[in-house]
C-alpha cells in the first residue's frame, strides 16, 4: 500500500493561519468549499503509517523528478475542474502529471455545466479533458467523479475506466451520517444558515425575503472576495454602491452583523451544528452543514451541484424551479433525508473500494486512526469567524492595520531592492518569472 502520499491540497488540516494571511496568500484557493472535501480527503488516507504533504496547489512540470523520488503516490481531489475557466489550470496538471512514474489517483472530478448537462458548453474543453484523462489512466486503473454527468461525459470522449464515488466530504465521518429534522416545522425564530452564491442573480428575491422574515438568519460565506469585503471593506470602484446581494458593505446582512466567514472546516461546522437549517446554492456549505448533522437543502443551479445531489440523495431543487416567494419553512417541509440516510454505508463501501482498488489504506479501516486525526482536530486552535468589520472592537481592527502596514513595508522593501539592482538584472528576473507563470499555466 501506498504511504508517502502527496496530496493536491492548498493547506493541510492543521496549517493554522489567520484571516489575513489566508486572503493575503489565498490559502483557501478562492472558496473554503476546497477546505471542506481536501481536508476529508486528508482525513480518509491518515493512516498510522501515511506521511501526507499538501502540494499547495503547485503543479509545476519541472517538479516530476523530486515528486517521483519523494512520493508513492499522486492523490487529487478535485471539484469542478472539467470547466471552460479552468482548462489552463487543468492543462498544466496534465504536464506534471505526464512527467510522473508514480500513481496517480483522481478523487471525485466533476464537470460544470447546466443543469440538462449541455455537451456543447463542454466542447471547448474536451481536447484538455481528454488530455488529462489519458495522462492519469496511464498511471491509474480508473477515474473517480462525482456523479453521472460527469461520467456521461467521460464516456462520451472515449473513457469508459470511470467510477462515481461523489466527493470525499460526505465521508469525514465514515459510513457514519444520519440527518434528523429535530423540529416538526421550522418557526421564524429557529436559526437559519444562508448558503448561497453571490453571483447567482436569481437568489435576490430570496435574500430580501428571509432576511425579513427570520430574525436569526445567517449568511455563511465561502468566496475569498467576500473575506475581503469583511476584513477590509469594498474596494474603491465599489465604495458606496448598493446590491440586493450581500456583496457590499452597505447590505443589510453586513451592516447587522449577520454574515460569518470561516478560514477552517471544523470551526465552521462546530457553529452550523447550532442552526435548525441550512440551505442555498453553495454545495458545500450544504454538505458542511449535513456533516455537522444540521438538515441542509441545496438549490441546484448547475451539474456540478446537480449531480453531488443526486448522487448522496441530498434533498434539492433545480434554482430555475424555485418560486420567488419559496420559503424556507417550506423547503424544510419536504426535506426527506431517507434516501441519504439509508443509502450512505453503501456509497462509503463504494470509495473505499475505489481506495483499495488503487493501493491506498483507509484510516477507518486501521484502528484508531480516524479517531486520533479527530482528537488532533481538537486539540488544535483554529482562528474564529470573520464577521463584517463594525462588528470589532478598536483593538482587533488595530492589529488588521498593522498586518497591513507590515505587509505594505515589506512589499516596499522588495521594490526598493528590485531598484537597486542593474537594469539587465531586473529584466531577467521580469522575464523569468513571465516564463514561470507561462509554465505554471
């Protein structure tokens, strides 16, 4: 079996960093969705004898010859990495990937698309999927996905060594999970954790609706530019402009103190296990809150979402379908969680087989392995929610703006020394880090 695994994660599960650091450096790859299922990921391969090393989102072909000598193995979770934004990124994996000797071991891909599974959206992008399939089915006896569109798809461009085994995030807890409604009907005082999309347009009337109605709603955040907005406020060119989105400071939910930002799964789902529950577009804020054992309910507006939920019987809407006026008492109301309760020791066999088929070790499966990476979670520290910066006192917003200063002093030590070197020198450093990025993307 395999041990020295490297992991295509941004951070590990216990890499502690605090809100600045995390939007300074993007530690959570733009959405702390990526958290949620490479921190699982991490979970389920944790054996007693595993050495995992986050490869910190670095795929840099020049990096096959120490990564073949270092590692056993090549495991990468991915989400919706079979999109059109993504094909540069996805390209340069390929590169380091048909450079490697070792296995490589794919967790969960999905394609983004609409909700009917569009081939022809695709289309643009299908010479780079298949690039980055045959590179990894040279070194891997299948391709996990995440569900049936994504497999559908596979097939359609001439793989057929594919296999849905969702995503690693329903399994953090093994083939334990059962969702209960603990309430008969949802009240307009029970806790209500927003999960939703900023960009998604449809969900205004949404917003306005349940803000009105449910005094303890809360906005759970994802996206690094929302982090931005709560640590530092709107950037100049949208200073002053208003939304019916909370994507401005001036939304009612910031100027109450009604969103939170977590930069960890743990702490994150710690405060949704509070909330009576949870639901919107975001699949993995839904999936944190089922994993938390809070009744979450997602509102599907694309195959990537789509097809998570069909696969882990995740009770859910097609967002077109959703009336304007829909009320969350009501989507409480037809959250049946059977199926995903009935249904989950099976799905867990099935990743675990697909685990074995490819030489990797379950920390389920290795004695007290999964309990003493749960008692490392305890025991560590992680940074609290972000909220939206009038909720702090002068103190903490102090220690921001001198992360700041700090951060602007050393960015002008490195121009200073950049000066003072010879012109020559400067252009070749421009041009090498040019021809860097060139390689990286």
């Amino acid at each position: 079996m395999h041990q020295r695994i490297l992991l295509r994660a941004r951070k590990g599960p216990f890499d502690v960093l605090t809100a600045e650091e995390t939007y300074e450096r993007d530690w959570i790859g733009k959405n702390t969705g990526n958290l949620v299922f490479s921190h699982a990921a991490y979970k389920l391969l944790a054996t007693a004898t595993a050495e995992i090393t986050p490869s910190r989102f670095r795929a840099d072909p020049r990096d096959a010859g120490e990564i073949n000598e270092k590692y056993d193995v090549f495991v990468i979770p991915l989400a919706n990495a079979f999109r059109r934004d993504y094909a540069d990124r996805l390209g340069s994996m390929t590169r380091l990937i048909e450079r490697l000797k070792i296995p490589v071991v794919v967790l969960g891909v999905g394609a983004q698309t609409d909700v009917d599974g569009d081939r022809e959206h695709l289309r643009p992008i299908d010479d780079a999927v298949r690039a980055f399939c045959r590179a990894v089915l040279d070194r891997s006896h299948s391709i996990g996905v995440r569900g049936e569109i994504t497999e559908d798809y596979l097939r359609a461009l001439g793989f057929s060594a594919v296999e849905q085994i969702g995503c690693p995030s329903m399994f953090l807890h093994g083939d334990s999970l059962r969702i209960e409604k603990a309430k008969a009907a949802l009240g307009t005082e029970d806790r209500l954790a927003f999960v939703i999309s900023p960009y998604v347009r449809a969900l205004a009337p949404l917003v306005r609706h349940h803000h009105r109605r449910y005094p303890n709603l809360r906005y759970v955040a994802q996206d690094l530019y929302t982090l931005g907005t709560l640590l530092y406020g709107d950037v100049p060119k949208l200073r002053g402009k208003t939304d019916d989105l909370p994507i401005h400071t001036s939304h009612p939910l910031l100027v109450e103190d009604k969103v939170r930002m977590f930069m960890d799964p743990w702490p994150w789902m710690e405060y949704l296990s509070g909330f009576d529950f949870a639901f919107g577009t975001r699949i993995h804020g839904t999936i944190t809150a089922l994993i938390s054992g809070t009744p979450g309910y997602l509102l599907a507006h694309d195959s990537r979402t789509l097809e998570l939920a069909r696969y882990f019987d995740i009770p859910h809407r097609l967002m077109r379908d959703v009336p304007a006026d829909v009320d969350a008492a009501q989507l409480y109301e037809d959250a049946d969680y059977t199926a995903l309760n009935d249904g989950h020791k099976e799905r867990f066999a099935r990743i675990t087989a697909f685990l074995a088929k490819h030489d990797l070790d379950l920390s389920f499966g290795d004695g007290n392995s999964a309990a003493r990476f749960d008692e490392q979670v305890r025991r560590t520290v992680y940074p609290p929610a972000v909220r939206p910066a009038s909720a702090y006192p002068a103190e903490d917003l102090l220690t921001r703006l001198q992360f700041l200063r700090d951060e602007n002093r050393a960015l002008q030590q490195k121009l200073k020394a950049l000066r003072a070197q010879p012109l020559r020198e400067r252009v070749k450093q421009a041009v090498g880090g040019r021809v860097r990025r060139m390689l990286r993307h």
